[in-house]
C-alpha cells in the first residue's frame, strides 16, 4: 500500500518530530522522499516538548 501511494503522489517531501518513527525514515530516503527532521531549538524548546507531549494521546490502559 506505502509503494503504491508514494508512486501515486509523486515526490512528496514528509517531516517529522525528532524521535517520531525514526525506525521508518531510513526507508524513506531509500524510496527517494525527501524527509525533513524538525528539531525544537532555542530559549523555548522545554516548554514546546512539555505542551506537545501534553497534547499526545493517551496508550489505552495508561
């Protein structure tokens, strides 16, 4: 299904977290997508990565 999308869409660039499935990047790049890798930086970053794992959901049973 991932093959049969990615030559549907064409080249299409895909970002991600830092840490978010970074088992599937290297595939990625080795089926051409351009990945970028966002990283929180800067005076702020804390409290950016305290609001986003705030907002993530819940593993049932937790």
């Amino acid at each position: 299904m991932r093959a049969r999308l990615l030559h549907d869409l064409g080249t299409v660039p895909c970002e991600v977290g830092l840490g978010v499935r970074p088992e599937d990047l290297p595939g990625l790049v080795r089926d051409g997508v351009p990945v970028r890798v966002y990283v929180p930086y800067g005076p702020r970053w804390a409290a950016f990565y305290r609001r986003r794992l705030a907002e993530a959901p819940r593993p049932p049973g937790t």
